[in-house]
C-alpha cells in the first residue's frame, strides 16, 4: 500500500504507550515515544556546546511519562525535581524511554560529534 498524506498525518497521532512497573514510587507509569518535533528538541538541548548532558535522566523522563493516552504527566520544568528522586527508579523509565525512542549510546556520541 502506497501511503497518501492524509494517511501519513492520520496515523501520526498515534504512537506507543508502555506500562512500566516503578515499586519506589509506588506503582506504574506510561512511557510514550517522542514526536519528531520533540526529539530533535531533546537532542538540540544535550548537545554541546550549548547543550548539556545534566539531569539528562530526568529530562528524557518528564518528556516521555504519560498516561495511559499518551498525554504528557510532566512539564519540562519538573525534570529538576524528577532527578531528585531515586535514582533505580529513574534508571527504570529512562531505559523504558530510551528503548521506545530507539536511543542508543550511539546516538548520544552522535549527538556530542554533532
């Protein structure tokens, strides 16, 4: 089948959602993968020279978590206060996060070289 632009716009609204268990807050929360918009976004903001690498756990966090319909729990503002809390727990969504928008250490050295 031969995609049309409505089709392609159509089915771009859509994207996966991930259930992911976190104990040390207590439950579960979606993870969603990013729009292009928004990953160039997060790539732009991590790359140097103006970039940073810092808190970058918690940024790829509050970008991703959602609810249960993909909508955003975080702002980006809140990524300061998410790298305050437990580190296994971060860990456990950022690599949820990272898995489902295909980032790949490889992609964070092509970041730095960029």
């Amino acid at each position: 089948m031969i995609l049309s632009r409505d089709l392609i716009l159509a089915a771009g609204a859509a994207r996966p959602v991930e259930r992911v268990e976190v104990p040390e807050w207590g439950g579960a929360v979606f993870v969603r993968t990013m729009s292009g918009a928004e990953r160039d976004a997060f790539e732009l903001a991590t790359a140097p020279p103006l970039g940073t690498f810092a808190n970058l756990r918690a940024r790829l966090v509050a970008l991703c978590a959602c609810d249960e319909g993909g909508a955003r729990l975080f702002e980006d503002a809140d990524a300061a206060r998410l790298g305050e809390l437990d580190a296994r727990a971060l860990d456990r969504v950022f690599a949820a996060a990272r898995r489902l928008n295909a980032l790949g250490a490889d992609d964070y050295e092509q970041i730095k070289k960029n």
